[in-house]
C-alpha cells in the first residue's frame, strides 16, 4: 500500500491523493474491507457489498482518470441499516423485516452515489433507532472499538465503530433524539445532527416522523462539511424538506474571531454529569473566553422538561408509525396464524423486541382517548415551550454549548435490569431534537480511562455553516 490509513484516515486527507492518482480507490476500499475483516468482532456492519464496492471503485477510479469524478469520488461509505439502498435488505436491526429488500434508495443514498461516493456497507443499530447503546438489534450488539467491554453508543453505534476503526471514512446515521451525537461522543468523532427539515427523510426507516434526521459521523468538521453539502437540501420526495439554498459548507468553513456563546447552567450542576465531563467543558469554555469569545452561563428551568416531552412525543409517533409493518406489506410473516387476527398479533409479537413492544404500547396509551390531553397534548405544549426558550436563547447568542452525555461510553449490559434509567443518558441530546434545531457533537478530550468525552454544539435553525464554522475552530483550538 502506497498510504498509511494510520494517518490518512479523513476523506479530506486522502483527497488530494486520490486527485492526484497517488492511490486508487480500490485500494482505499481494500484497506476498509480488511480493517471490517479484522475487527469482525465489534459487530459494526449488518451486511458487507464486498463484491459490488469493488466493482464500483475500478468505475469511479476511471472518472476520476478523466477528471470526471464527483465531488466524493473515492470516500468510502456505511449506512445505518435504516437508510434505504435499492436492491439491497433494509432490516432496522429487526427481525420483522427479515427478507425485505428495498425497492429504491433513499435519497440520501442516491445523492450520495450521484456524487461517487462507494457504498460498503449497512450497519448495526438498536432496533428502529430505539436505544443508546446498540445493544438492541437482531444482529447482536455492536461493541466500542475503543474498548470491546463498552456499549459504541445508540441507535447509530454501528455507524460510530465503523468509523472509529475505520472500516470506512464517514457513515450515514440517524439523529431522532441524540442518536449520531452520542454514538460520535462515545467513540471520539464528529457527530452532526442538521436542522429538521435540512436533509430528505425519504427512504430512511421512520421512528418519529417530527424528530427524525439523517445525521453524518466522521473523524472531521470537514469531512461531515463535504457530505452535507451533497445531501442537503429540497427533493419532491420529502415536502417536509425547507426550500433553501444549499451552501458549499466546506467553501463557508470559515470561523469568526468572536462569538456569542451560551452554556446551560443546569446541564453543568447535574448530580449525575460524570465530573470529568463537567471539567472538561468548562474547560473548552475558558479556552473560549481566552481566545475573545463572551461566554455566558444562562438559567435554563426547561431541561428538567426535555425528556418526558421527548419520550412521550416520540412514542407517540412510533406507534402510528410501525403500525404497517402488520405481516402483509413487509418482511417476517408468523408461519402459524390461521386468521387476519392472528397474521398481525403473531407477526408483530414475534418480529418486535421487547424494548419496540413497550414504545408502542406506550404511544398507543399516550394517544388514546382518555389520555391524550393529559399526555400527548401537554408534551406538544411542553415542546414548544422548549423550542422558543432555546430560540430565546439562539437569538441572543451564536451558539449553546453542553455535554453531549452525561457519562462515557459504559459498559455493556448495564442496563439489562433497568432499561428505562438507559434514557436518562439522552438528557443532553433531546434538547436540539425537540426544538429541531441543529447540533454537533465534537471531541473534547477523554476521562481517566482513556475514554472520549464529547462536546455537544447546538447552532440556530438552519446555520449549519456557522454550526460547522464553529466546531472547526474548535477542533483547531483543541488540536483534534
Ligand atoms: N436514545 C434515544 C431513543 O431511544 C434516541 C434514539 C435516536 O436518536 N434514534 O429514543
């Protein structure tokens, strides 16, 4: 091998040698393909196109000979297995959609191979998206390349590992309620969460339709700069998709010498904020201040509220929205029902985790008659409450800065005893969800155990330039 994937691990590192012909893409894939070899145990991928990647890298090589390839040509890429890749299997980690194969690309996946960008793979993740810790999937767990003991983080922990042990340069995830942040946070990597309605949800396996984005983890603010600049924006398959302009966010990587910064006070004096990641982000605040930034501590009484709205709304929408997967239009069919009845009990009570069984049941309880108004109502109040104070906030300020989790990666099985004091840890991420603002988790530093502590950036409505500005900066100014 004429490259050293030690050092060249960025896409942005490895551009101007491919442009250069120095290597080729085959041989970036090859070097991905061995490293999933290797490292098989961390159970990152689902399914492996090692043939088909292949075959494609001698196509997007040749472009690139003519100088005729897109603007990705040569990065290597994994999907979450909840983003649709035509012809191949879509299973979102559960057995219910065993044998699907999906009739079309999301267009997240379709902008991505207009652009030349290789397609490896589909990755590991909790099922539907639901978890932190990807301990939730059909395929088994997904362990931290960092530590094979420890949990990758969740829904998009496949996504993360992958990444992180460089089985592929950059991964596609989804972001519902914090799901490519902490994964990214677990693993030390970039984790770019954009604004609802920046990126087509077409083609991406639905969890809450209000909540859910297409999210990018990289080694670098540049690298998810390149890929958002190629999935962004409007398509006629998604009404839900702002009519904006999409900026060059790697032309725009341009950060100011001053900014307007916000920390949450409350997020800071949590009992349960593991206290290296306190110093450490008060840490990366004082560097701030020291570079010319103002740096202020605002009250924010709305935390407390974040969750149960959170949980409550997501449910909610979850249980509408895995209502069609009833054994006859996807997937795994019970082989033992005699009636309709019993096509769709079966089908669903044997192709649903538990942990998918409890979210739905519990959305179903949330909309009904009798509760909605105690439960579902007063949580889209609470919503958006939430959302006008953080945009109080983004009106005054550039940016919020918090943790993006309250601890380190943990240890697997942690929460097999306690499943629910798991969504205590997404406190810190299902802010920028429920207000659908953007958010970026970079890397600040790692505990006493070596382990990376992640910085949570949330930006204002549709800035992700200034959003991903900053976060490079900030990657300069911690020497990532
Ligand atoms: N952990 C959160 C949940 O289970 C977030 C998941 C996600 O963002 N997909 O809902």
């Amino acid at each position: 091998m004429r490259f050293n994937l030690d050092h060249d691990y960025t896409y942005s590192a490895l551009c101007s040698l491919l442009m250069d012909q120095k290597i080729t893409v085959k041989e970036v894939v090859l070097q991905c393909l061995q490293q999933i070899r290797a490292h098989q145990s961390l159970n990152a991928f689902a399914r492996v196109y090692e043939e088909e990647v292949l075959a494609q890298s001698d196509e997007i090589n040749q472009k690139i000979k003519e100088a005729k390839g897109g603007s990705l040509a040569g990065m290597v890429v994994g999907l979450k297995d909840m983003i649709a890749y035509k012809g191949h299997p879509l299973q979102a980690a559960s057995k219910i959609l065993t044998h699907y194969i999906s009739p079309f690309n999301a267009t997240v996946t379709e902008r991505l191979l207009a652009a030349d960008a290789s397609i490896i793979g589909h990755q590991n993740c909790d099922e539907f998206g639901m978890g932190s810790s990807s301990e939730n999937s059909i395929f088994g767990p997904v362990c931290n390349p960092l530590d094979q003991t420890r949990v990758a983080g969740g829904s998009s922990g496949g996504s993360a590992a992958a990444v992180k042990a460089k089985m592929c340069q950059v991964s596609m995830g989804t972001d519902t309620g914090g799901s490519v942040r902490q994964p990214a946070a677990f693993c030390g990597l970039v984790g770019l969460k954009p604004t609802y309605g920046r990126i087509s949800r077409h083609g991406l396996v639905s969890y809450a339709s209000s909540f859910d984005t297409a999210g990018i983890l990289a080694h670098s603010v540049e690298d998810c700069a390149r890929v958002l600049s190629v999935i962004a924006g409007p398509d006629g398959l998604d009404s839900t998709v702002a009519p904006k302009k999409v900026p060059d966010y790697l032309e725009e990587l341009n950060p100011l010498t001053h900014y307007n910064i916000a920390y949450l006070e409350e997020a800071l004096t949590n009992d349960a904020l593991q206290p290296e990641i306190k110093q450490n982000t008060l840490t990366a605040l004082a560097a701030f201040r020291k570079a010319g930034h103002q740096v202020d501590g605002i009250h924010f009484e709305w935390l407390k509220y974040a969750l149960p709205t959170y949980y409550t709304l997501v449910n909610a929408e979850a249980s509408t929205n895995l209502a069609c997967y009833d054994g006859m239009r996807y997937g795994h069919r019970s082989s033992n029902a005699t009636t309709l009845e019993e096509v769709y009990l079966k089908t669903r009570t044997e192709g649903f985790s538990r942990e998918v069984k409890k979210r739905i049941m519990v959305g179903t309880f949330v909309l009904s008659v009798s509760q909605s108004k105690s439960h579902y109502v007063k949580a889209l109040h609470a919503r958006a409450l939430i959302k006008r104070a953080m945009e109080d906030i983004l009106n005054r300020y550039d940016f919020i800065i918090l943790p993006t989790t309250i601890t380190t990666a943990f240890l697997r099985d942690s929460f097999v005893a306690n499943p629910l004091a798991m969504y205590w840890g997404d406190l810190y991420t299902v802010l920028a969800s429920v207000a659908g603002l953007p958010a970026i988790s970079v890397p600040n530093g790692v505990d006493s155990q070596q382990l990376p502590i992640g910085m949570q950036i949330i930006g204002n409505h549709f800035q992700e330039e200034k959003l991903l500005s900053f976060a490079h900066l900030f990657e300069q100014l911690s020497g990532a």
